[in-house]
C-alpha cells in the first residue's frame, strides 16, 4: 500500500506588499529589504479575505487538479494558522462544508509553519490504519501578517510573512507522487522567546491596550538570536538528511528541495551544505513566507519551470515557530515497487 498526491493547489490574494514599501514601514533600506531578506514583495489579505476563505480558495484549486468530487473526500485535515477566523474554531469543518464534503470528517491541527509536513504525515499513517480513509484533503489559510507590526525593530525578521492558501489532496494506492518517510526535530525551550503577549489565556481577561499589543514580540532579542543561531541551521539539515535516510535515499539522491522562505544568506547555505544548485530549488522573493504554505507553492512553481520532472525526489522543508523543524519526502511521478 501506498500514499500518493493526487491534486495540489495555492490561491492568494491579489493585494501586495512592495520592498519599497516594506521598508518605509520598517524604516531598513529598499535594498536590504530586496536583497538580504529577501522579499521583492509579498502577498497581503484584505477584508474577507480570510484566513479560512483562503484554505478553501486554495482547495477548490486542489480538487480541479485532482480531478475529483469534493464528494470523494473522506477526511480534511486542516494544517493552516491559529489566527482563523475565529478563536476556538475548528476551520476544517467549515471547509468540508463549503466544498461539500459531506461524508467527511475533520480536525484541526498546528505545528506552526512546520503543519504541512506533519499533516502529511500524519495523514499517511491514519490512511494506511483506516480501511475507510481513501481520500484525504490537506488545507492551509495563513495571514500571520495581521500579528506583526513593522514598526517593532525586534520582529523584523518576520517582515517577510505575508497571506495565502494551499492544499493537497491524498489518495491510497494512487499510483503517483509517493509519499516516503518523514522526520521531526523539537527544542521547546524556545516556545516563549517569540510570542502574542495579549489574548491568550495567559492574559485574560483581556486589559485596556491589549488590542494594541496584539502583535509579535521577542521579550530578549538577543537571547532568541543567540539560540536560533545555534540550532537553527543544523536541524534543518538533521531533518533533511534522516528523512531521505528513512526512506532509502542518500543526500546526492535529492532532485528538489522546496523549503520555506528566509533570508536569502539562510537560502544559499542550505543549498551548499546538501551540494544542490539554484536549479533544484526555488527562491519565494515574490512571495515572502506564507507559512504553512511555502512548500505546496514550491512545488507548483518547480513543476511549472520544470524543475521537478518524472522521478524527482522531493523534499519538503520548513520550521515552526516555537520551535519545531520538519522534513518530508515524496517521489515525484509514476509509483514504482
């Protein structure tokens, strides 16, 4: 038996953020805005674009490209953000009903910009235990934006998040687009060093002044600096490298990485370390990171410039705030035994 992807799909909005107008609003140069983060310009949502209508936007366009009935789904797993329309809200249940997946069940779940991966994931070990679960969508609506303020000098590292939607959906024995082995990393001591100060339960009820302090802060940035400095870049790699391991591959065997967008220094270093070139990846500067969604819109960007072609080992990559990295790999074309 096996998992395979049968349709993928992104959707965003048509409002942007420029590099020059990041960088009025964040006071850094237009070039350092381009060129060292990395962001040309991103997409940003408007009023009712929200962060559900975009995980259903997202899988309309995943549907189409399977070819199949909303009817057909079995389970949605939404991997999308926290900040959905409405707190304590299950978002999957509501796109199940708008699409009219009327025979499937949901759950929401979150592993930061990580849930992509974890999703897949997960939803290949449930498929694979339940006779019932033949068809399975994954939908993501992320507009994390709404929680930074550029104007903070601490966050502006995030000036690169923007809006969007993505989804995939699965299928057993679909004889395509394999989904291989997984791989995990954790380090929890980082889960207060960037956080919503208001709002949560950790400051309820809500004070006079919270609505403004609804935004990301870094209570010691030079703590947080200190310990993403060393952890960061060696579990990615951990996390690349035990995957492709757990599915039968070597480092040489991988054909595409698609990972989430960081800094462009960040980038070019994943790329020497695991010996790819510019061709076996794609750089996200005209979208910024739209979280959970970064990796479902680089595949669709490598098969549209035919970087990714029949037999292509793929790696999906990204890390979660909190902090949480996530490796998986699917082989791109016709299953073979």
């Amino acid at each position: 038996m096996h998992i395979g992807i049968v349709g993928h799909g992104t959707w965003f909005p048509k409002g942007r953020l420029t590099a020059s107008e990041l960088a009025t609003a964040t006071g850094l140069p237009e070039e350092v805005v381009a060129l060292k983060f990395g962001v040309k310009s991103k997409p940003v949502a408007g009023p009712g674009e929200t962060t559900a209508f975009m995980g259903v936007a997202a899988a309309r366009q995943a549907l189409a490209n399977a070819e199949i009935e909303a009817s057909e789904v079995d389970l949605v797993i939404w991997c999308g953000a926290q900040h959905k329309d409405y707190p304590c809200w299950l978002a999957g249940l509501y796109v199940a009903d708008q699409l009219g997946a009327k025979k499937a069940w949901s759950f929401d779940m979150e592993a930061m910009c990580g849930s992509m991966m974890v999703a897949l994931d997960l939803a290949q070990s449930l498929m694979m235990t339940h006779d019932e679960l033949n068809t399975v969508l994954l939908v993501s609506g992320y507009r994390n934006n709404d929680l930074i303020d550029l104007s903070v000098p601490e966050t502006r590292f995030m000036l690169d998040i923007g809006s969007g939607g993505s989804a995939l959906v699965l299928r057993k024995n679909a004889g395509r687009n394999v989904l291989m082995a997984s791989s995990f990393k954790g380090d929890g001591s980082l889960s207060e060093m960037c956080i919503v100060p208001t709002l949560g339960s950790c400051a309820w009820p809500p004070a006079p002044g919270d609505e403004g302090r609804a935004h990301f802060v870094v209570p010691d940035e030079n703590a947080f600096k200190a310990k993403l400095g060393e952890v960061t870049m060696p579990n990615f790699y951990a996390v690349i490298r035990e995957a492709l391991q757990r599915s039968g591959l070597q480092q040489h065997d991988l054909d595409y990485l698609a990972i989430l967008h960081f800094k462009r220094s960040a980038h070019d270093a994943v790329l020497a370390e695991l010996g790819l070139g510019a061709h076996q990846s794609t750089y996200l500067e005209d979208y910024g990171h739209v979280g959970q969604n970064d990796q479902v819109l680089s595949l669709e960007l490598g098969l549209r410039d035919g970087k990714i072609k029949e037999g292509s080992n793929i790696v999906f990559v990204g890390a979660g705030l909190g902090f949480v990295w996530a490796a998986t790999v699917i082989r791109w074309g016709a299953y073979q035994e």
